[in-house]
C-alpha cells in the first residue's frame, strides 16, 4: 500500500509530511461482496497484517534517506523427535519489530513502527487462528492484538 508523500508547493514539488494513521490489522472483509468470499465462509483471508513499512528521511523529495521496520515472525525452533533423526518444531519465540538502516539493525516496538510517516506499507494474510484472537481482542475492547 502506497501513502502518497508529494504535493504541489509554491516552487514546485513538495514532500508532505504530516502524520497518516495506519494500523497494524486490517479487515477487509466489508470492503469484499459476498461472491469474492465464494460460498464458503473464509472471512480470515481478507484479514491482513501488517509486516512492514517503509520511512524516507529527509524534508525534501529530492533528498534523504530510506529505512525500513520490519516484523519478525516467532521463530520455531526445531527440538529432535524421540527415536526419530527427524526434527519437530518446537518452542516459540517472541515477534518483535526491527528497524532497518543501512547496516545496523535494532530493535524497536510496536508503537515506533506504528507511528512513522509512512510512505509504503506492507501487509500479509494472517492465519485463520490470529483472526479469531483478534476478534476476541476488538469483542474486549481492545484495539491492538498485542495487549491480549
């Protein structure tokens, strides 16, 4: 998804830099007719998560900087299978955010990754069983899925 950062100024191009709200989930299943979904009910691929955003740095368009924050996924580590040389995936780790610049790669949270101006965002299909915990969170009250 593209956030549009150029406008017209009085010396010709600008970059606009005010702030454009974007939220971690998004569900897309109003904006889908009936006949998108199919016949059977799979509202969970129209619900999408965000897994990256791209930021330019710089008050100009001509110049700056790009950096990225990106999602990381739990990571499953494999722990062997009694009798078998085979693994099986095993605990998890926790998600987090990292920011991306150049060469150097640090941590961040949720709420800097959410709070940058934007210029492309990235988002993915979640799984049917983060659809349910997210729909268990928004019936709660609560906007973010982190906080369950």
């Amino acid at each position: 998804m593209g956030v549009t950062r150029r406008g017209r100024g009085r010396g010709g191009p600008q970059k606009i830099q005010h702030y454009v709200h974007y939220p971690e989930y998004l569900d897309l299943t109003p904006f889908c007719t009936a006949q998108d979904r199919g016949s059977r009910n799979h509202d969970h691929e129209y619900f999408m998560r965000l897994f990256a955003v791209v930021v330019h740095l710089g008050s100009t368009i001509g110049a700056g900087h790009y950096v990225s924050y990106v999602r990381s996924l739990p990571q499953t580590r494999p722990s062997p299978r009694k009798g078998s040389s085979s693994y099986s995936m095993g605990g998890r780790a926790a998600a987090g955010w990292h920011r991306m610049d150049d060469c150097n790669v640090t941590l961040c949270s949720t709420e800097e990754a959410l709070n940058q101006c934007a210029c492309i965002l990235f988002y993915e299909r979640c799984s049917e069983a983060e659809v349910r915990q997210w729909q268990r969170a928004q019936a709660r009250g609560l906007s973010d899925i982190n906080r369950i």
